[in-house]
C-alpha cells in the first residue's frame, strides 16, 4: 500500500508543476515533451532489459498488449483528460475523475472476471462524495456535459489500463515494465498528441524547464513505478481507491505552496477520502490471501492424512 501512497502523492505534485510549466508552454506540448525526457531518461533500463529478455516468456501477445498498455496509460488519458479539461470547469472535472474508483472496480467485475467485495463500491462512492465535497459547486455555471462525458470516457480507459497492466506485471517487473510502457506511449502517441498542440512557441524560463524535467522524472518515470509495484501485491479493483488520493495531495500541496484557503467542505471531502483509502490498507492483500489458502489447504491435507 504504501506504493500507492508514493505513487499518488508524486501525481497529486503534478499539479503544481503542470501550473508553473503551463505558464510557459503549451499544455500538449508539456505532455509531449514531459514523456519524450521520460523515455530517453529510461533507454539504459530498456537496454538492460533487452539483454536479458530471455529470462522473461514474453509472447508476441504480451509485446502487443505492452504496447496497447503504452498507448492507453499516457496519451489516450492525457488526451481525453485534456481535451474533457478545455470544455468544462476543473471543479466538474476533477469530481468525475473520483468516479475511477467505482469504475475500477466495476470494469473489473464485468470484463476480468474479479468479484470485489462489496466494501469495495462503498468506499469508491464515499471517495467521489469525498471529491465532490473538496471541488464544491463554485464553477456550476461553466460545467459542459460534453466535457464531462469526455472525462467519464477518461475514467474508464483507466480502469481498462490499470486491470490490463496485471497481466504484464506478473511476467515483467515494475522497473523494466515502467519504461516500456512509457516508450511504446510517447512512440505511438507523440504523433497524435502533436495534432493537439496550439502553439510550438516555448518561452525558455528556469522555471519551466525545471517543472518538465520534474513532471518527467518524478510525476511520470517514478510515481509510475511505484504504482506499478503496488499492483503486483493489491487486487486491483481495490488500487483504484487510492486514485481518489491523488486530488487529495493535489489540494493539499495548493494550500501549503500555493498559500490556497481550504473550506470546511472541503476538509471534510479530504477527510472521507482518506478514511477510504486507510480502510482500503487493512483490507486483505492478495499475498495475504494466497498465504491463507495454503495455510487451509495443508491443514485440510494433514486431516486426510
């Protein structure tokens, strides 16, 4: 759990410096840029992955579902994320974005087959209550539905990637998979992304370039790995509780660096939030599980004995 934790605290920082990187260059190009940095900063781990390929049984199906994987976790996200973004206000935004994770665990049990428990959906309704308490209702007059149903669309791409991804990670680990996903994503997707870009002026500042260097190392390459990591111990169904976390140090992170005032609305949504995510730790792990299951199972052969 405590990946989880690391992983949507590094994406909750992105929001700080998206903010201090979008006053200089244009936000897709930001995307573009921020993933390019991250896979040339990764070639050395994909070389050592290449020499060693013969240890993993990658099958064609496997390489071809890496690079699905690559294209469904940055740009089709991005892209819907964004493009969901510039229709409608970012308080309608970021509520829909807390469906994830209901959608998680919904996406699990009608397409891979897991039956989460109903606690699960409980807590993924108490999570987006939550959100919708911190955002409040201040941007109601600039909502789209368009935009909202864009980011709807968003919610359930990432539930799609983050059932997906399971299936690679138990035959790649995290830190060779990180960098593979990242590559395929900006190889096949900078091309599209490029279609949404506004303007290629960039203003070089210090500033800018720092917060691109940032987003790519530690809101892409290591909040990545570290979410990976945790989805080869939790069900996923159960990891998409955790998403609800990242707006949470998004907030968090605006109040003490941005000096933004918080309401009580908005205290008690951070509140919710982080008591579904702390029920979520206690929660059986699927190590735990299996280890239970042996357990039964050789207590149960001792009896036959």
């Amino acid at each position: 759990m405590i990946y989880f934790i690391i992983g949507t605290l590094l994406w909750g920082t992105s929001f700080i410096a998206g903010k201090i990187a979008f006053q200089t260059i244009d936000p897709t190009l930001v995307v573009i840029l921020r993933l390019t940095i991250a896979s040339i900063v990764m070639l050395p781990v994909t070389g050592a992955f290449l020499k060693k390929r013969h240890m993993y049984q990658i099958t064609k199906k496997d390489f071809l579902l890496l690079i699905l994987l690559g294209i469904l976790t940055y740009p089709a996200t991005f892209m819907l994320e964004f493009t969901g973004l510039s229709l409608t206000s970012v308080s309608s935004a970021t509520t829909i974005i807390g469906v994830g994770p209901v959608m998680v665990a919904l996406i699990g049990a009608l397409f891979f087959n897991e039956k989460p428990a109903p606690l699960v959906y409980v807590l993924g309704c108490v999570s987006f209550v939550g959100i919708a308490l911190m955002v409040g209702n201040a941007d109601m007059a600039s909502i789209s539905y368009l935009g909202c149903l864009i980011m709807f669309l968003s919610t359930i791409v990432v539930a799609f990637w983050v059932h997906l991804s399971t299936k690679v990670l138990g035959k790649i680990p995290p830190v060779y998979y990180t960098p593979l996903c990242i590559q395929f994503g900006t190889l096949f997707g900078a091309p599209i992304l490029s279609v949404f870009v506004k303007t290629w002026h960039v203003d070089v500042t210090i500033e800018g370039i720092a917060a691109i260097v940032y987003l790519s190392i530690f809101c892409s390459i290591l909040a990545s790995m570290f979410w990976n990591k945790g989805l080869q111990t939790y069900d996923s169904s159960r990891s998409g509780i955790f998403l609800s976390l990242e707006p949470v140090f998004s907030l968090l992170f605006a109040v003490v660096l941005l000096h933004e005032k918080i309401s009580l609305l908005s205290a008690v949504g951070v509140g919710l939030v982080i008591i579904s995510a702390t029920i979520c730790m206690v929660l059986p792990t699927k190590d735990s599980e299996s280890e239970e299951e042996v357990v039964v199972a050789l207590a149960g052969a001792e009896m036959d004995e």
